[in-house]
C-alpha cells in the first residue's frame, strides 16, 4: 500500500505565524489534533501547543509538545501540564516542565533551520497501514529534518508504566556516516523531565538538574547500518546514537560473481524504536550503492508504476563502497 503524501508550502518570505501555519495544517491532517491546543504570540515568537493524549486513563498520559516558530525556523520542548488560560506550563518545574519563558528560544531546542527567503515545506506521510504514523518533512532550500510524532495505535508500548512516568514519543532521524558505513538512527530531543521515563539518574539529587533534564538529543532508538564492501569501519558508529545497530544484509557482485547487480532489498516492518511498535510496511529502509548524487525526495524505483518509494532521509557517504542509507515511504 502506498501512503498518502501532502506538501504544505510558506512562500518566501514568510513570517513565523505562516511557518507554524503549515505546522497546523500537516498535523490535524494526520490526525494529530483538531486544532492547537494553545496558540499565542509573545515578543515576535508564535508559540503553539500541540497536545496528545497517551492514555487518559493514566496519571502521565497525555504529553504537550511545545513549538516555538520565528524566521529562523522551529523550536520544541515538551511539558506534562498546560495552562491554556496562563499561556504556561502548569505543574512543578523541572518535575512537569523545563521553563515557562514564551519570550525566548533559550530553553527549547531547534529542530529545523530556515530562512524566511526561502520557501519552507512541509510534507506530510500518513501510512495507509496504520493511519495514526505519519512521518513529516520540514525543508528550507538543502536544509530538512525528518520526524514523527506517535499516536493512538501507534504510541507507546507496555514498557512504559504511565502512572510512574511519562512517554515522550517524539522521534527525529539523525545521520552518520564513516569511511565504509553509513547509518540512519532515531533519537528524542523534544526535552525531558524527572517524569520522563528516558531522563537520565547520573546524579539523585534533588535539587540539581543535572542527571535529570536535558534540552539535548537523547538515543532512543534503533540504528540501520550500511557497511561497504571494503569492510567495516573501525570507528564505533553507534555513538551518539543508538544502543542498538542493525546492519543490513547485502549481496556484492564483487564477492558473488554469480550475481548480475549488487542487491539492495527495501526492508520493511523495521524498528524505530523498542518503545514502539514495528513501522507499517509503507515505510522502510535501504542502501543503494552507486555514484550518482541522492537527494532527499528523490525518487527510488523498484518497480516502475508497480513499487515506487519517495527517500525522507538520505545518510549519503562520499564513499561509495559506503553506500547510501535511506528512510523510505512508499509512494506507489
């Protein structure tokens, strides 16, 4: 099955409320919201609150993203509370949320790097599978980022004990490659609290902050390597990203004379993440080993007019032996 794809366009120049704009449209067609839960401007900075409900039933089980938007691009922190009357976290700090600054970026982290001349967009894959996945692509010229937020049936797992703590679920795809691997991994930087089940315990005390909040990425997840076919690299490429590599089987003419082309099969039904379920089969991963340049957005077909996938994140390496990893949504 093939996914349902949606681009939301904010022209050049736009402002940072046209910016957010599209940020609302993509997410109440996913399913996300019906609306921003919060929305307010303070000092030129449109904030806005995305709300989404874990398990009502649970005493951690709802989470608010919280967006921050300006012309340079786009901010997140998540909170365990929301006053929508104060236009402000509710809760303790530092327990429920980080800061309650609406003024400023300084306690949130960038996600996507624009600039207001240059068109922004923002694309939209719903799984066709499970409607409730839906990964997003925000591009500003060559720079892009690559996320989902989970929901409904996609969304926490049993692992998580929401009366203790809380499930953060947001996901962002982060790239590395070394001299014959490339890799794509998927971490959380939407910031956590001592409620948050990924906070770190390096430090117990109760009036530090340190060991318990962080507005830095945080390895969630999965990481999907490519290896060369010169051997791996004898760097460590799960640092900084995942405690957990898969790499994927390939076959090389050159060690299998028998074979008439190197095979790079699209995996599908992976991992992002052990908190999650298994994506929908309308999403996938593969390694293309070749010269020519690979873009995100271009294009991969397996089969023409049969089995098309569009690349949401591409782990290019200038070393082709490396091969290039991709994170695909199939779009025939």
């Amino acid at each position: 099955m093939a996914v349902t794809k949606q681009t939301y366009t904010a022209a050049s120049t736009w402002t940072a409320a046209q910016l957010a704009d599209i940020f609302r449209s993509a997410f109440i067609d996913a399913g996300l919201m019906t609306d921003w839960f919060d929305s307010f401007t303070d000092t030129g900075i449109e904030n806005r609150v995305l709300r989404v409900i874990n398990d009502g039933s649970k005493t951690y089980g709802t989470v608010y993203y919280w967006f921050m938007f300006t012309t340079a691009g786009g901010y997140i922190q998540t909170t365990l509370g929301w006053n929508e009357a104060g236009n402000a976290p509710s809760g303790t700090q530092y327990l429920d949320w980080f800061s309650n600054a609406t003024n400023t970026v300084a306690s949130h982290r960038q996600f996507f790097t624009a600039v207001s001349t240059t068109t922004a967009t923002l694309t939209r894959y719903t799984s066709a599978v499970n409607t409730n996945c839906t990964w997003l692509v925000a591009r500003n010229g060559a720079s892009y980022v690559n996320f989902l937020i989970p929901y409904g049936t996609y969304n926490a797992t049993g692992f998580v004990d929401q009366n203790i703590t809380a499930f953060n679920g947001a996901l962002f795809t982060q790239l590395n490659t070394f001299v014959y691997t490339s890799s794509i991994g998927f971490t959380n930087f939407a910031g956590l609290t001592r409620r948050t089940h990924l906070g770190s315990t390096s430090t117990r005390s109760l009036t530090s902050l340190s060991g318990y909040i962080t507005t830095g990425a945080l390895t969630v997840g999965i990481a999907y390597v490519c290896q060369g076919n010169q051997g791996p690299s004898t760097q460590n490429l799960v640092v900084g990203m995942s405690n957990v590599a898969i790499t994927l089987p390939t076959a090389h003419v050159n060690t299998n004379s028998s074979l008439a082309a190197d095979h790079t099969p699209v995996f599908t039904s992976i991992l992002a993440s052990a908190y999650l379920p298994a994506m929908p089969s309308d999403f996938g991963v593969t390694a293309y080993y070749a010269s020519n340049a690979i873009a995100v957005q271009d294009t991969l077909v397996v089969t023409a007019a049969s089995e098309e996938w569009e690349m949401m994140t591409v782990s290019n390496n200038s070393n082709t032996n490396a091969g290039r990893l991709m994170l695909l949504a199939r779009t025939v």
